[in-house]
C-alpha cells in the first residue's frame, strides 16, 4: 500500500514545491492543506502516515497542530516532520512533538532524504 505524506503550509508556493518533489522522488501519495484551520479534520479522513508542517501558520499554528494530533488516539503515531525559518523552531517543534525538524531554508536533497527515511521508522 502506498504512503500517504500529508504536507501542511499556508505558503502555497512551498506546499506545490514540496508535492512536486515528493511527486517526482516517491511513490508516496501526496496530499496537500494551506489553512491549518482544515487541516486536523483532513488528517483524520486521510490518515496519513507523515505529517509535515510548518510552525508559522494562521490561526492554527504548526506547533498547535502538532500537540492536536499528539492528542488524538487514531493520529498520534503519524511521523510528523516539522519546518520552519524560526530560530527557536526546533525547540517548538520538539516541545510539540515534532518527530523531526528541518530549518528553513533547507536543501530539497536534505529534505528528501528525511521524508525516505521516515519509511525505516514510520
């Protein structure tokens, strides 16, 4: 059965930029929410097995959804992958939940290699 990565930013340019190498580098299934306020009931209709957010967001911010989905029996194993150009980012995205975190601007090639490799443990 293929993956389901489930991409969550309210830049669209960076959410079409993500689909699009995810698209072309795996065989996940590649879903995609600008506004976090849709996002948690998206995620449980869809159930995906990655959750890659980012932390600045509009009402619903990263780190909130995180702690949501943490706090969701039918969610809370999810890999959750989180992004953001904060300095203190990573110790949000930790104190969240956050499995994993990528500081913005990163490399796609880094990015790649961190989404595979949720596959091992994931």
């Amino acid at each position: 059965m293929k993956r389901k990565i489930f991409i969550c930013d309210d830049d669209r340019n960076i959410v079409e930029m993500l689909e699009m190498v995810l698209q072309e580098f795996t065989d996940a299934t590649v879903l995609t929410e600008t506004d976090s306020r849709n996002a948690l009931s998206r995620l449980r209709l869809e159930c995906p097995d990655v959750l890659i957010v980012d932390i600045a967001m509009p009402v619903i911010s990263g780190d909130q959804l995180i702690q949501l989905v943490r706090a969701d029996s039918a969610l809370n194993q999810m890999f959750i992958v989180c992004m953001s150009a904060n300095p203190v980012g990573e110790q949000i995205a930790v104190g969240a939940g956050a499995d994993i975190y990528l500081a913005k601007p990163f490399d796609m090639s880094e990015f790649l290699a961190v989404v595979k490799g949720t596959a091992q443990t994931g």
